[in-house]
C-alpha cells in the first residue's frame, strides 16, 4: 500500500488547478443508464471511486470507456444485469445510485446493502421509502435491495433529513416515471444541480434544482448528451486551506467560488485572504490566524467534507474554537490521529473544542475516510519534521493526484510506492 511523505514548513507558491467534481461525476455516470444513446462526461476526474463506478457500470452490460484528460463515454445500449453486487457496493456507497436509473429503466433493480461505513451508520431508508411512494415494491433480502415497478409514478416526496444521494437517486427515477414528481427538502448542493443540468441535456423536465423543492415530469425516453462536470469545490477548499496551514500565496485554478461561498466566508473569518476571480482564487496565508466556530450544514452552509481540513486549520489559530457536526454521528475520526501530532483537541458528542495554536509534529499517521487522510495531509506541511500518511487509497478515492499538485506548489511531499 502506497503511503505519503511529507516534511512540513516549507510555504506554498505558484498555480494548482482543480479537477472536476467526484460528487457530480458520481451521479452523472449513473445517468448514463436512463438512455441506450452514448453519453459523454468531461471533466471527469480519474480518481478511485470514478474507476470503481465505471466497474459497476460495466458489470450492468453498459459501455465504459475512460479516455485521456478527462473524458469518459459510456454507452448502456442493453443492460444485461440489474444487479449491483456487495464486492463493488462495499468499496463505495455511492454504487446505490444505480438504484433510480435502473428501476426507471428496466422495472427493477437488486442493489446490495452498503452497511455501516467509516463516516457513520449511514441507512438508504429515505431513497426506499421515495421509491415505494412512486410505486415501487421494495424488499431487503439477504443483504439487498430488491425493487420492481413496471414503471413508476410521479409522487409527492417529502424527504425528512436532507439527503444528497437521495436527492439524486429519486430525481433520476422521476425523469422517466408516468406523471410529476415533486421532491420537497431536497438537497441543493451544487452536484444536485449539476445532475439535473445533465439530465436535462438529456431530454428530462426538470425544475427548482439547487433549491430545495424540485419538480421533475416524467419522459418517456431519454437520449445522449454530452456534459461538462463542475469543478471540484472540496478540492478547491481543500487548497485554500493547505495555503493558510503551510504559508504562502497560491491561486487555485479552474474553480467556481459560488459553489462554497460558506467555505469562503468561513475561511475569511480566520483571516485568510482570498481574491476571487470568476474561476479562480487568489489566497494569501495570514501571519495569524484567527479561531472561529463552525457547524457543518447542508448547503449552502459549512460542508462536513470541509470539516476535518477545518480542524487543521483550528489546530493552527489563536485561541479556541468549536467544530460541530451535525451531518454525520462518527466524523471526528481524524481527531486521534490529529492529537498525535500535538493538536489540542477534545470531543464530546458531535462537537470538538480546538485550541491554538499547537506546535504540530510529524508522525506516522493513517485515517480511515478520505476527508480525515486529507486533513493528515494538511497537518503534516503544518508540522515540523516527517510525516508519514499511511492507506493513501482514502486519499486516491477522490483527490486527483494530490501529492503531485501539491508538490506542484512547492511543498515537500513525495509517494512512496510499495
Ligand atoms: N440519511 C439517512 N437516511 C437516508 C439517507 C441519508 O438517515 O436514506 C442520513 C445520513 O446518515 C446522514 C445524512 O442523512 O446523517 C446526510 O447524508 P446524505 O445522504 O446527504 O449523504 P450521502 O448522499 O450518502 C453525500 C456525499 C458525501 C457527503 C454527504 C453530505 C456523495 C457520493 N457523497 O453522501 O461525500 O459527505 O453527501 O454532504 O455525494 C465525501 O466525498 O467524502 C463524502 C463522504
């Protein structure tokens, strides 16, 4: 297993450019199954999870091809199986996306359970409880979800908890349902409305995405389309965040600022300086930063993906601070890790009280989510001396070539292959 290696202290220069979103590629592959015409994706970024969809895909008959700088054609002419099996789903969650387009398509679909994960428990009971409202007949059977519908209906769909996923999941079955759908509390990240842009490029009736009520009449059929993915607005965060630990003066490239204008704002606050251009940002380290409270929402608030590289950051500022998350029950697991390196952190219950700022130091250290290794990373251009990030395929799941682009900016990082 490949591990990192970073020497911190070395400030950040120079241009890093962002790739497109995993989260909106995630659903827009799986698009590609509500029509037999060929879909292509650009902006794709070749990260793990992108590969591991791509196998879910190819496991359902449909054609995937993964071509240089980006791009990936897929042509799901006839499905030869509507089955996405525990081998892949238990790699990645996400698969359960399969579930909407399928069921629209082919009138039933066997997805396997994804259980528990490193984030939390994390059930799929609101994508169920949707499908069944538009007529579906769903059953768990020996770890997985069967459903059937000879076509599904339009429905009114209230979701209880804001879910993403589910928001994108149950908008993809409702393009080709008979009648409307209307989903009320809907997710309004920007990967939603990412989605729904495609699909419409597609052919589907889609209105209100990126709010939180969005109404979808059902088509009959759907035809190819060619879709550009937004850029990635975790990754850009994420940058931002390493100027300010590491030091320095970057410009992230190839971003789109409106789609974390809570991140930014956030960010500001601890005195960050960021320039924005309308697809890039200038950031400036400050000599001091400074803590601020943070709670993570759904957007357009504070981001859980954003919120272990916030910790960092907190470990980094003058005085203390609250990180609160309210997304996910289990999310603190880089806290541990965090500690080793000599951050004063304490939980209780979904709230962490950071005090600054710690002397970090290097340290053998290894996550189990990719959020929490990229908060290693963080730590480790902050820290004095070696670290070690061991299991860097949390890391390959969804940042493109991290060390590189990182290195690229002039820090002290390398892979180490075994
Ligand atoms: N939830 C339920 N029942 C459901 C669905 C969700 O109780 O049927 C709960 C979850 O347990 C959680 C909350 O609702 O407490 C929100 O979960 P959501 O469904 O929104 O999460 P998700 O769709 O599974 C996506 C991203 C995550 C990101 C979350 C929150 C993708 C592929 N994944 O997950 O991304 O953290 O939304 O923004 O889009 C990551 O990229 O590192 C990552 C984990």
């Amino acid at each position: 297993m490949d591990k990192i290696r970073i020497v911190g202290g070395k400030p950040l220069e120079g241009t890093v450019r962002i790739s497109g979103a995993k989260n909106a590629s995630l659903p827009d592959v799986c698009a590609a199954l509500l029509t037999d015409e060929p879909i292509v994706l650009d902006n794709v970024p070749e990260v793990r999870d992108i590969r591991t969809m791509g196998r879910v895909l190819s496991q359902l008959g449909c054609d995937v091809a993964f071509r240089t700088g980006g791009s990936v054609e897929l042509r799901a002419g006839t499905l030869n199986s509507v089955e996405a099996t525990y081998d892949l789903v238990k790699t990645m969650r996400a698969s359960v996306l399969v579930l909407g387009p399928l069921l629209a398509r082919e009138g039933r679909a066997r997805v396997s359970l994804p259980g528990g994960c490193a984030i939390g428990a994390r059930p799929i009971d609101l994508h169920l409880t949707a499908l069944e409202k538009m007529g579906a007949e769903v059953s768990v059977e020996r770890g997985y979800v069967e459903a059937r519908a000879p076509r599904l209906r339009g429905a009114e769909i209230h979701f209880n908890t804001v879910t993403v996923t589910g928001t994108e999941n149950i908008m993809m079955a409702a393009t080709r349902a008979d009648g409307v759908t209307v989903l009320h509390n809907a997710a309004c990240e920007p990967e939603v409305s990412d989605l729904a842009d495609m699909l419409t490029a597609m052919g589907a009736q889609i209105e209100g995405a990126g709010t939180p009520t969005i109404r979808i009449t059902g088509v009959d059929r759907l035809k190819g389309a060619r879709h550009r993915v937004i850029p990635d607005r975790i990754e850009t965060g994420t940058y931002v965040v390493a100027c300010a630990v590491a030091g320095g003066d970057i410009e992230v490239q190839q971003c789109h600022p409106e789609h974390l204008r809570s991140t930014i704002e956030k960010l500001r606050e601890t005195g960050i300086r960021i320039e924005e251009g309308p697809n890039n940002l200038r950031v400036r380290a400050p000599r001091q930063i400074k803590a601020a409270d943070v709670t993570t929402l759904p957007h357009p608030g504070f981001p859980t993906d954003m919120q272990a590289q916030y910790m960092v950051l907190m470990s980094q500022a003058n005085g203390a601070c609250r990180v609160t998350e309210s997304i996910f029950e289990n999310r603190f697991m880089h806290v541990a890790e965090l500690q080793r390196m000599g951050a004063d952190v304490r939980v209780d219950g979904r709230t962490a009280f950071v005090r600054g700022p710690s002397a970090l130091s290097g340290a053998q250290v290894m996550a189990t989510d990719l959020r929490a290794s990229a908060c290693l990373v963080l730590a480790g251009l902050a820290a004095e001396g070696e670290t070690i990030v061991d299991r860097v395929y949390h890391l390959d799941r969804g940042y493109y070539r991290i060390d590189e682009k990182l290195r690229g900016l002039g820090a002290d990082i390398e892979r180490l292959e075994t």
